[in-house]
C-alpha cells in the first residue's frame, strides 16, 4: 500500500449517488450513516481529493496500482499525465 493514505475517507457509489465509506487497504466500501457530501465529509477529517480519488481505485482495483498512490492525482483530483 502506498504512503500518504488516510486510514478511511469517504466517497460517493457511482450506481446510486449515495455516500460510502471506504478503508485503506480493504477491498470494496461500507455504507455510512452520514449522508453529507463526501467533500464536505473528507475536508472535516482532512482528507484531499487526490487521496480520495486512489483510495476509491484501491478499493475496487487494488491497493498495488498505480492509481492508488495519491501521489499520482492532482490536488483538484484528477489523474496525473504521464510524462
């Protein structure tokens, strides 16, 4: 697992629009009671966009790709180009 990961933040289930919970390190999500906006959730417990955005590709792709190290997401949470 890559440095830099908050031990959970939350996110959103494309299907349904519905806040989700999701662990470093754990494939998959967890319902969360807490139905705010997951930006607004994460900026309470200091959770950036780049870290949220590779801990949902962790949680559905695995916790070795590239796309969960939140080194290779820009602040505002989209992919890094490749240089």
């Amino acid at each position: 697992m890559f440095k830099g990961l908050p031990e959970f933040c939350y996110g959103v289930l494309k299907s349904t629009g519905e806040t989700i919970v999701i662990k470093a390190g754990e494939t998959g999500y967890f319902k969360s009671e807490d139905q705010r906006p997951a930006d607004e959730l994460n900026e309470i417990i200091e959770v950036t966009k780049a870290q949220r955005m590779a801990m949902e590709v962790g949680s559905m792709f695995g916790w070795h790709v590239n796309g969960a190290n939140p080194d290779n997401w820009t602040e505002d949470g989209k992919l890094k180009e490749e240089k």
